[in-house]
C-alpha cells in the first residue's frame, strides 16, 4: 500500500480511563473482527489483564478502513495501525517504545474523571517525541459525564479550541467513525525515504516455544521476507527470517513487510539476551545504520522470590528465564537464604510490575512462591571510603561503619479536587515529601508538585492517596536522583535466630514506630511453639521493641484425680525441665503462609 494511505497511532490515557473499550469499538466499525466474534477487551489477551481489566502488555494491531465518500475522501482505503498501551504508571516503559514506532497519538480522557496525573506523564512522553496529538474526550453516554467541564481542562492543557475535542463512547461506538476519519486528517502518513535497506525498529517482542524470540517491529526502510538474512544492530547477531507478519489482531503471515508498516518477524532465536526493545534490524552489511532506540528500563524495585519448596528450585530457574524472554524491564540473579534456601533476586520496574511477575508465575507456570519485602536500592559509603551499591535489605551495614547514605528520590504530581489540598499537606510530610508548586486546574482541580523518596511510595502511599481524596486523587512520578538519607536498618529476631527474610531499611525518624507495629503484627500471625519464643525487633545494635509468644503446654496431669500434690509438682517440674532442654536445641518453625501473610501486608 502507498504510504500515503497509512496511519500509524497509539491511544496514551490514565490506567481504567477507556483505552481498550475504544479499541474494540475501532475494530467493529472497521471490520477487522466480525461482530459474531467480538468480545470485551480483545487486545487484552492475557488472563491477568482481562480479569483486571487494565493493560500489562502492549498490543499492536492492523486494522483497513474504507473511508465514506461524504467525508471528503472519495472512499478511499487506508491502513491503520494501532497500538494499545497499558496506562499504570509501572508501565510507562511500554508507552515509551509504543510512542517511537508512530506519528500520532490520541489523548484518551474519561469524562468522569478528567485529566489524571499520569494523563500529563503519557502527554509528555508524545509531545517529546514530536507526535501529532488529537484530544478525545471519552465515556460521554455515562451519567456521570462531565462533558464541558472535561472539554475545558483539555482545552486548557493543549491550548487548543473546543471543536478539536473529539466525543466519543467506547461502549456504544458514538462517534467512533468521525474520530477513524480525524486520524486519516490529523496525522501524518510515514515519511518516505530513498533508504532501500532494511531498517526495523524493536517495539517489542513475545517468545514462543516453537519459533523463538518473535520481534514486534515499525518497519522505517526497505523490506523484510521470509529467508532474509538479517542481524541485531547492537547485539551485533546474525539470524535468519522464519517468518514475518502482522497484527489482525491474531499474527497473520504476510509475504513481507514494508517501509511504514508494523509487524512481527520470527527469529528462530532461543537464547536469552540477543533480542531488546531499542536495538534495530538491519542488513548484515549495515551495522552502522541503527535508529535511535531506547535506554534500558532500569529496576527501581527489588525483592527475592523462593519457591516454597526447594524441589520447584529448578523449575523457577526456568519460569524466569521464559517470563525475561518477553519482559526486557524485568531482571534477575541468583541468591541463597539461610532460612528460604535458593532463590532469586529480581528487579521490577514499580509495585504492579513486581505483583504481575509473581502472579504469573504462580498462574502460569504453577510455583508457590515466597516473595520477600521489596525493597530500592541504596547507595552506601563506608568510614573506609568503600562504596556500596546495595540491594538486598539484610546486607545494609549495620556496625556502625556506615558514613553516609543515598536513596532515589523522584519527581511527582498529583492532581486532586480543590477540597482535598489541605489535608494532603500533613500526609506528603508524613511520607517525606518536599512540597513544591501548587497550581489550579481547570476550575476546580489542583496539581501539587513535589520531590518524595522512592522508598515512601511503597508504604501504602497510593492507597492511602486514594482513601484521602476518596478516590478522586491520582499520582504519577518520574525520573530519579540520589539524594542523602536519614535510613536505618531493622532487624527482626525470633528467638536467637536473626530473620533476613523480614529485615527491612526505614527511615530513623519512624523506627520505633514500625519496630512495633512489626513485632505486633509477628506476635499476631505467628503459630505457637513448642518453647516460649521472644519476637524482638533490634536496630542501632540493641532491641528495640519485643513480644512474647507463649509455648503450646500440654497438661501433663490431666490424667490424674486427687492423689498426693507431690506427684502433680513433680510431672510439672519434669515438664518443666525438658522445656528449658528444648530451648537450648530448639529451632524456629516458620510456616510458609506466614511469610505470604507478611508480604501481603507490607504496609
């Protein structure tokens, strides 16, 4: 097809604001899925998305509209290629990659809502990325719509007029067809270039058992068909085309790509590493002409997964192996616990990303996991002069050789109706925040910009933002600098024996505070013993707070009625005895669900 008749886009929007509804909406009116087919969600492929309902994963899609002759067109064909992002903040990466490998994007808003804070975040990411932006206001058959108000916040954040605000409704398909042909206006086709090399970029990729690492790719250059031999710019590896295709939704096989398309090659590739979002496909011969990519998305959360039983070891080892193959943001490397055995230590891009990792790999590879307190990384310089990066929340130095302390900060946003400003201010603080500018939006919306640690957005930050504001509040954050931290490390101890699984880094000024609520929580969830066991929660090299849990006791006299007192006296002095032989040699029974009940909790 002539590049004249090609639109490439993407839908950017705040997570649950309508993203996927209207991509279902564009399929129907387009023809691409019949209507007898058609269900909810139907980019949403994996089980985990369509039970949440949110994106994790995005998906690209082909999709041939005949434009009506009444719209100024003469009925003319063109081919739109979409790509569907996730929208929690977590997944930012993913919008990234999608933004590169097109020339406009819709701004989704739910109408009921308005602009969100990661609605600016997305909006940024396009606007620095040059594309065409057309502003759609969404959900407006809701009752709960706030059309004009809504139209005025848009209207406000682009500078633009009232009209080029499009209305649609995902759910009935009301004004789908003018928005199909504002895309056709609005954005540009692909530019043409004299370039007759093949030059593809990496958007993404998917891993299949039978035909290795599948590449998702924007086609820039040239042409690629199936016996091609071609090669990774970067990892400078050579391969040779199996197959290659396009999104319709499901992989269709084509007879090739060309210049301005989005499709998939086969690599047959099976190992590990080769294949990266940011690298390019080119000719053998052309290592030199690589398209500018992306940087690697780096781990800002980190947390050690187990197996519950030491015999799955091997199976995790290749659950992770298969689940990296199709997540370049997720990492991870092998460590042993004195108290889980062998494990891994893996790196998430946020919360949600490190929730999705592990809930896949219960689902869909069956292993019960432990999943350790996440944790950041730290930056650690000793009275030595030693450097430290550290990871792991048990090896933060605890001897007093500690001279300084750097944590990631972050910059981030929230926007929340007027009324709740005043009562954010004491919850930022309590979570560290430096407060910055705070400006109104639209007519009844504040954004409040601030500086906050890393670590304080996983103490309950988003849930509780939401319970404030009652759910009308919403945050994004990005980037990341290390500034100075005030942190300790906590430590807990059940009976002699120090527990690296619940060792945890808080700030100095809260220590007491969360050594008790910790040690409470323990004392609460933890069976009972055959010994008497104290929970005590040590840091700064002494305790700190304590509990005790009391031993099962059976009553050794039970059998006995009446009789001499002396022989009831002498059974509990027995009893007693073999209590107090019992603690010297005792070891801590730490039931698994436990540790799943700690990690669950981890506020």
């Amino acid at each position: 097809m002539d590049l004249k008749h090609i639109r490439n886009f993407s839908i950017i929007a705040h997570i649950d604001h309508g993203k996927s509804t209207l991509a279902d909406r564009m399929l129907e009116v387009t023809g691409t899925i019949e209507a007898r087919k058609m269900k909810e969600q139907v980019l949403d492929s994996m089980e985990l998305e369509r039970e949440r309902g949110i994106t994790i994963k995005m998906q690209p899609v082909r999709m041939q509209y005949n434009l009506p002759a009444q719209a100024g067109s003469g009925g003319e064909q063109y081919m739109l290629n979409l790509i569907d992002t996730p929208g929690h903040i977590d997944f930012s990466y993913e919008v990234s990659r999608a933004l590169k490998a097109v020339e406009g994007s819709l701004l989704l808003v739910d109408s009921t809502q308005g602009v969100q804070a990661q609605t600016l975040t997305t909006l940024g990411m396009a606007k620095e990325s040059g594309l065409v932006i057309i502003p759609v206001l969404t959900k407006v058959d809701s009752p709960l719509s706030r059309v004009e108000e809504t139209t005025l916040e848009i209207c406000s954040l682009l500078g633009c007029q009232e009209n080029e605000v499009m209305k649609v409704s995902g759910k009935t398909g009301e004004g789908v067809p003018d928005l199909l042909a504002r895309i056709i206006e609005k954005v540009p086709p692909p530019k043409d270039t004299e370039e007759k090399d093949p030059q593809a970029l990496i958007f993404d990729f998917n891993y299949s058992n039978h035909k290795g690492v599948i590449v998702f790719v924007r086609m820039f250059s040239g042409s690629v068909k199936r016996g091609d031999t071609l090669a990774f710019a970067a990892a400078k590896q050579t391969f040779q085309v199996l197959d290659v295709g396009v999104f319709m939704p499901e992989e269709t096989n084509t007879d090739k790509l060309e210049a301005g398309q989005i499709g998939f090659i086969v690599t047959g590739i099976k190992q590990p590493g080769i294949a990266s979002v940011g690298d390019t496909i080119v000719d053998p011969k052309k290592f030199t002409k690589n398209l500018l990519g992306y940087k690697q998305p780096k781990p800002v959360v980190w947390a050690s997964v187990y197996p519950e039983s030491q015999d799955d070891f091997d199976e995790l080892r290749m659950a992770l192996a298969r689940l990296r193959l199709s997540d370049s943001a997720f990492s991870y490397e092998e460590e042993v616990s004195g108290a889980l055995g062998r494990g891994y230590r893996c790196g998430f891009l946020g919360m949600l990303h490190l929730e999705i990792i592990t809930e896949r790999l219960r689902r869909e590879f069956n292993i019960e996991l432990i999943v350790t307190l996440p944790s950041i990384t730290y930056e650690v310089i000793l009275r030595s002069g030693e450097k430290r990066t550290v990871y792991s929340p048990h090896l933060f130095p605890d001897d007093g050789t500690v001279a300084s302390v750097s944590e990631p900060w972050v910059t981030a946003a929230i926007i929340t109706p007027l009324e709740y400003v005043g009562i954010l201010m004491p919850f930022l603080y309590d979570h560290e925040a430096t407060v910055g500018d705070i400006e109104q939006f639209g007519d009844s919306r504040s954004r409040i910009h601030f500086v906050v640690p890393l670590r304080e957005l996983m103490r309950g930050f988003f849930d509780e933002l939401k319970s404030i504001t009652s759910g009308y509040g919403s945050v994004s954050y990005d980037g990341s600098v290390m500034r100075d931290a005030d942190v300790i490390r906590l430590d807990i101890v059940m009976g002699d024996e120090l527990m690296h699984a619940f060792t945890r880094i808080i700030s100095r000024r809260r220590m007491q505070q969360e050594a008790e609520t910790f040690v409470e929580k323990l004392e609460a969830i933890m069976p009972r013993q055959q010994v008497v066991m104290k929970i005590q929660a040590k840091a700064l090299g002494r305790i700190i707070a304590s509990r005790t849990l009391k031993a099962f006791r059976k009553d050794v006299t039970q059998h006995m009625y009446g009789g001499d007192v002396s022989r009831k006296n002498k059974l509990l002095d027995k009893q007693k005895k073999g209590k107090k032989k019992m603690r010297e040699h005792a070891s801590i029974n730490i039931p698994h669900d436990v540790f799943i009940k700690v990690m669950r909790d981890r506020d």
